[in-house]
C-alpha cells in the first residue's frame, strides 16, 4: 500500500467517531421550539449566523446557576470536578439523566469522585434537557465558551411547561 493510500486510510479512520457524534447530535426534526434526533433525543439547533436554539441558551443560564461551582465554566472542569466538555460527547442521554438525577460514585485506586443526585431540584430537574443540549453543543464546538449571544425566543409551549414543572 502506498504512503497516500495508508495516509488517506488513517484519516478516514481517525475521522469515524467525529462522525458518529455528528450523527447522534444531527437535528432530524423540531417540535414546538425543541429540536431532536432522529432517536427522540433532544439535541441543539445553531443557526448559521450563531443563533442558538432556546433549550441550548436556558442550559447555558442553567448549567452556570448549578454546575458550574463543580464543573468548571462551560463545563471545562476544576479541581473539585471534572471537565463534561468532552465527557458529555460520549454520555448517552439516559446515562446523563440517571447520574444528574441519582448521583454517582466512583471510587477505584485512581480517583475518587461523588456526584450528588439533583434530582429533588426543580431548578436542575425542569432544565435538565436544557443543560443537556447545552453540553453537547458546547463539546461538540458547535458553540464556543461564554454566553451565546443570539438565542431564538422561548415558545409559548416551552414556557408553559417550565411554569407547570416549577409550580
């Protein structure tokens, strides 16, 4: 095999999990401001002029309200807690909702980590599709670090559910 062929193969290669994450994060359809995938997982919406969708902009105001003490400014960790930049890339949606909700502990010779479970605050619970789409964005760089600075408006739907969900 010449060194083109080996060339190209390698970076076909190297390319397959960037586009396995593109394909789990592709937008296959909306719903009442809320975007998903083609698997009914919420996913983010950014527009070509850096609109972002409701859902990834509330996550933002969410995930710097209650994560970010542990989890570092846009997810890019501390010393406290590690990073969910990248680790929220590879996390399935129902993982992330069982450890946000339940807590976790991982404990081995290596690290020694406690997440606590948030799943009696509504101020996680109400939002928490919204820090979801949020992460994945922001991992993905589909969005960089800071506030986004353009965000489409909430729906009547979503602003009814958010009111219902916080009594």
């Amino acid at each position: 095999m010449n060194l083109s062929v080996r060339l190209l193969a390698s970076v076909l290669v190297s390319w397959l999990p960037v586009a396995a994450i593109a394909d789990n994060l592709a937008v296959s359809y909306s719903e009442d401001g809320r975007y998903y995938t083609e698997d009914d997982i919420p996913t983010f919406n950014v527009a070509e002029d850096g609109t972002v969708d409701w859902m990834t902009f509330s996550g933002f105001r969410r995930y710097h309200a209650e994560c970010h003490v542990c989890h570092g400014p846009d997810g890019e960790g501390s010393t406290y807690a590690p990073a969910l930049k990248e680790s929220a890339l590879d996390m399935d949606y129902y993982d992330f909702v069982d450890i946000v909700t339940n807590g976790r502990q991982v404990v081995n010779a290596a690290e020694n980590s406690v997440m606590p479970g948030f799943g009696d605050n509504p101020n996680v619970m109400c939002f928490l599709d919204d820090i979801y789409v949020y992460l994945k964005a922001h991992g993905s760089g589909a969005i960089p670090r800071g506030r986004p600075p353009k965000k489409e408006a909430k729906s009547d739907v979503i602003r009814e559910d958010e009111d219902a969900c916080m009594g």
